[in-house]
C-alpha cells in the first residue's frame, strides 16, 4: 500500500528536478540528458577491487551529482516515476555490452527488510523499466527475477571493501523455479549502482553455481572512487 501511495503522490504532485532542483520538472532536460546514456561504455575495478570474480561490466553513468542525487531519490526517497530515465541508463549499459540474442535481465534481490523499509524494489523496477526501453529499440528482453538471498545480510553502506565482500559471500542463491525463467536467454545482472563490485560477483557466483552463466553486468552508474573505464 506504502508503494502503491508513493507512485500515485509521485504522479500528481508538482515536484522538483530530482537531479538539480530546477523548480517544477521532476527531471530538467540537462539532468535527463545525463542519463541518456551517451557515455555507456565499460568500467573494472580500481586497484583492490573484485577482479575476475566479476563478469565484464558496463555503466551508463558516474556515480555523481545529478546522476547520484536521482538514483537516491528513486531507491531512497520513492520517486518511483524516476524509473522510466532510470531504465533507460540501465538500458544503455545492457547495450554497450553487446550481449546478442535473447536478453534475461536479472535483478541484484534486495533484503526483506529494506523492501519494507523503502516501500518498492528499486533493481527490479529499474530492470522492468530497461527491458521495455530495449523492447522498444528492437532487442528481446524480458526481466528474470530468479536471485534471492539465503541469509542475512548486514546493510552495504559504511562497509569497506574487504567487509562488503565477507558480508555478501555465499548470501545469494536461484530461488526454486529460477533456471526455467532464464531458459533460453543470455543472462545479464542488473543493479543501479556499484561500489566495489562484490554485490554483482556474488550474483554471477549464485548464478554459477545453479548451472546459470551471468554474460554481463550492468548498472546505471559506478562509484567514480571506486572503479574506472575499462
């Protein structure tokens, strides 16, 4: 119900850009055009980062002023009309991976917990929305939701790198049912931001583990600290 108030409150009522307060426009043209994914391309850790756990990984954006302040706004603060230029970043990540054929996009599952706290599922939603935008240009997707964790987890945020990779290892598993959801497609893992990259490493590993092979990542933005173009 929270979820179903926050999308109808975010529909009706006059708001803010959500990337640089540009009065009454929910996302200003410039901030919109940061996310239109001109500079998809490829990123890898910096140095001490996830290395080969990682599959080849693509980002649409920097993790930074407008880009960072609408990712909040739609994973944090519930701006869920903020998914549609979301998806279509996450899109242009999915499509600099040139990964061909039939695309399952697999969502990064988020704790219980935090879905209740935020009232949505801001990777799912975000996968929703990049698989119509690359319906729409011609490239078969479909969103496979197959991950869920199997363990608690401790919240990412604060955490070092080397704690973010303990607290993540081993926490993700294919839900019953999941491989019959990727069959057929080439799988890429979403999410809207990486850090250090062991949130997506443990996916791929979950993946591997079920018989399922993770072709790519793709996120809407990586931490400009934290990772660099390939």
């Amino acid at each position: 119900m929270r979820g179903w108030w926050r999308e109808l409150a975010g529909l009706v009522l006059p708001a803010d850009c959500a990337g640089c307060g540009a009065a009454r426009s929910l996302l200003c043209g410039p901030c919109r055009g940061a996310l239109g994914g001109a500079g998809a391309g490829p990123v890898r850790p910096a140095a001490g980062g996830a290395g080969g756990a990682l599959p080849p990984l693509y980002a649409a954006a920097r993790y930074e002023g407008p880009v960072r302040a609408v990712v909040l706004a739609h994973k944090e603060r519930g701006a869920l009309p903020l998914a549609g230029p979301l998806g279509v970043a996450l899109a242009a990540a999915v499509s600099a991976s040139r990964t061909a054929g039939e695309l399952a996009l697999v969502p990064v599952p988020s704790a219980r917990r935090t879905l209740r706290a935020r009232g949505h599922d801001p990777a799912l939603r975000l996968a929703l929305a990049a698989s119509r935008r690359l319906r729409a240009g011609g490239t078969p997707a479909r969103v496979a939701p197959v991950l869920r964790l199997r363990r608690q987890v401790a919240d990412q945020a604060g955490l070092g790198a080397r704690e973010r990779w303990e607290n993540l290892a081993g926490a993700l598993e294919v839900r019953p049912g999941g491989m019959r959801l990727a069959a057929g497609a080439r799988i890429v893992v979403v999410d809207d931001v990486v850090t250090t990259g062991a949130t997506l490493a443990e996916a791929s590993r979950a993946l591997c583990a079920a018989g399922l092979r993770a072709r790519a990542a793709a996120v809407v933005a990586a931490a400009s600290g934290s990772f660099v173009r390939s």
